[in-house]
C-alpha cells in the first residue's frame, strides 16, 4: 500500500502576508511562486527568509517575464528553486493538494469553517 501524498503546494502570484504564512505555511509545504510574488522576490533581497518551505519557480515564467521585467534576468535569489515544465509536473504529481492563491490578505483573514 502506498503512502499517502500529504505535501501541500502553494501557488502564489501575490507575496503572502505575515498572517497568511502563520496560518497555511505548515510543514510539510512547498511554493511556487508566480507573478508579483515572484518580482518581490527580486525586488526585495532576503525576501524567501520570510518563507521557512522549499521555494519554487518555473523556468518558461522567468523567460516570459524577463523582457517586461529586467531584474527577473538577475542571479535568482539564495533559496529559489528553478524547475522546468517536467520537473512542475513531478512536483505536482507528487504533492497533494495543489492550492492556487491570489489574494492572501482575504484567506487569512477568515475564520476556518468545521
């Protein structure tokens, strides 16, 4: 009988807020990060020390984004894992739940249902 998958992954396009981490960032986890939480991630040295989980980001997104945003063209940040289309279909098949966010501030603000 196989173990069951309990790793949960976070994907998340806007950097997340204290409260947001506290309350979903639980062991074990993982994040991808996309969008504007990615850009922060440049943007702000030190940054992924705020996230204690592995912290990932698809190779095709840095490309596309690079020509709009240059500092993405930059040496990534100490902890930012780089994974290709192959490697993000490994992780998702291997993580369960895959969770999509977009705004944080709501999710952490509400109280969990029973």
């Amino acid at each position: 009988m196989q173990k069951p998958m309990t790793t949960t992954l976070h994907h998340i396009r806007q950097w997340p807020t204290p409260a947001w981490r506290e309350r979903y960032l639980l062991a074990p986890s993982c994040v991808l990060l996309s969008e504007a939480a990615l850009l922060h991630a440049y943007q702000e040295p030190g940054a992924l020390r705020e996230i204690a989980v592995a912290t990932y980001v698809l190779m095709d997104e840095l490309k596309q984004l690079q020509p709009h945003y240059p500092i993405l063209s930059e040496e990534p940040p100490a902890g930012l894992i780089q994974v290709n289309a192959a490697q993000w279909v490994e992780l998702t098949l291997n993580c369960q739940p895959v969770l999509l966010w977009d705004d944080m501030t709501v999710a952490a603000d509400t109280p969990e249902e029973d």
